[in-house]
C-alpha cells in the first residue's frame, strides 16, 4: 500500500467520457485510483494478458494493481511505470489534429459517411502529420484489444503519439484499458444483473458503435497483426481464483469471478485470435 499527497497529483490530460480519474505521479509511477468501478483491476489482467501475446514488450504498458492511501481514504487503483523518456510527451490524437489544422479530429472522422473510410482518414492524417510509417497496424492492434477486452472508451483523447523536444514523433505504447472488462459497476454495468447481457450494451467511440466493425475493418485494411496464447488457467492464475496469491486479490471474489466470465466468452467469440 502506498501513500500519496496533494503534490503529486496530476492534473487530468486527458478527457474521458467516463469521467475524471484521481492520478498521482510517485517515484517514477504514475497512479490511477478506481473511479467507477474497477478500472484496476482491468488495467492489469488486460496488460498481463498482452504479455501472452505476439507484443514486444516495449509495445504495451504495464500495469500493476494498488492499494493507495490519499488523505484519510484508501483506493484501489494500479500502477504503472513512466515510460516517457526525458524530452518526450505524449499527444494525443485530437490534440495533435487540433494544434496543426486547428479542426477536431473526431468531428472530421465521424463526418465521413463510411465506417471503412474513417479509419482510413485517421490513419492517413496521424501518418500525413507525425511521419510515422504503418499507423494502420497500430490500430488495427489497438482496435483488436478493444475488442476483446470490450474497451467501450478509446476515442481521440485517450489514442496518443509521442513527440520529443525536436517535434520527431514516435508509437505511444499501448495503455489505458480501464474501461474494458465491464468495469463501470457505478453507472453502466452494475453488479448483479446479468453479464452477458451488459456484454451486449458494450459501444465503440473511436469510429463505429460496434466493437467488432472496428476491428473488422481494421484488419480488412491493414491485416491481423495481434495473436494471443494465454489460457483459461493463465486467468484464473492472475485472477487469484485457483489459490493462487495473486496481486489481484485486493478485489472481491465476485468481481474477479464476473471479469473471469466477460474474458472466457470473449475467448470463445474470438477463437480466431488465438494461437493453437
């Protein structure tokens, strides 16, 4: 359990439509405490689960689950480690469109009538701006996790780029799945109602309203570039629901059983991500 104080809280940099998160910054870790539900707990199990896939591990970020102490309250949250060498910021996608054609990114993508031809402008513009060579692969990584891991929040505020102190650009490291897995116990997806039925409720932000458009898109497009090989028992080991002491046990047993639930039908839905 760690401590943290006022001066190391972070203002928010980027917008969510799922609200605004308690961030910290200590020792070199940035801290996200739970908001709406366990948002925690989804960062971890899905950057663990990335670590079981074809991702180098300078692709993704990972995130460790928390328990933190801010003023007389404890949060559970996670962790993880800055990434951001010296010199470097990330921008994010909206904001980099913003800066240099003064126009909204996600109003200029959703104005376009085909879901297809979206992702093609996005890409082309992210390339077109930053000079960085396959963005369409990127995507097609991120929008395949989304889809997945049910990340109903990736919008133009929380897709990024890094930039270094001589505007030389390069892939931001895959981060920021709090709002997969159902996490949203406080508004969208209580506990106690049927999961796979909330399953179904699930939208997507960043080009389409359904998760699985966007990820057939993406690979229509740019091919599939994501492959998994974790197990039922890889998740019922980082759930901690084998007897396993896992870091994940600062959660309930009924959180980690339903999150366990979402992740194994998603596992059937996408046999085709997994290797044999």
């Amino acid at each position: 359990m760690v401590e943290l104080f006022e001066p190391q809280l972070q203002g928010n940099q980027r917008h969510s439509s799922k609200g605004n998160q308690l961030k910290w910054e200590h020792n070199g870790r940035w801290y996200k405490a739970d908001y709406t539900g366990y948002e925690g707990l989804a960062e971890y199990l899905i950057s663990e689960l990335l670590a079981l896939s074809n991702l180098a591990t300078e692709e993704y970020v990972r995130y460790a689950p928390e328990q933190m102490i801010y003023g007389d309250r404890v949060f559970c949250g996670a962790s993880s480690p800055n990434f951001l060498r010296a010199g470097w910021q990330i921008i994010t996608l909206e904001r980099l469109v913003q800066t240099c054609l003064n126009q909204s990114l996600s109003k200029l993508v959703w104005a376009i009538h085909d879901e297809k031809k979206r992702l093609e402008y996005l890409v082309a513009q992210v390339e077109r701006l930053t000079g960085i060579k396959n963005f369409g692969v990127y995507m097609n990584k991120v929008l395949t996790i989304d889809a997945l891991f049910l990340n109903e929040d990736r919008h133009m505020h929380n897709l990024a780029v890094l930039m270094d102190g001589n505007g030389a650009f390069a892939l931001c490291p895959l981060f920021d799945h709090g709002a997969g897995l159902l996490a949203d116990t406080t508004l969208d997806y209580p506990e106690g109602k049927d999961v796979y039925e909330l399953m179904k409720k699930v939208k997507g932000k960043t080009f389409c309203t359904s998760l699985d458009t966007q990820v057939d898109a993406s690979e229509e497009l740019y091919g599939r570039n994501l492959r998994f090989r974790f197990t039922k028992k890889d998740v019922e080991r980082l759930l901690g629901l084998d007897g396993t002491k896992s870091p994940a046990c600062i959660y309930p047993p009924s959180i980690r059983e339903r999150v366990a639930d979402i992740i194994f039908s998603q596992m059937r839905k996408y046999a085709y991500l997994f290797e044999s």
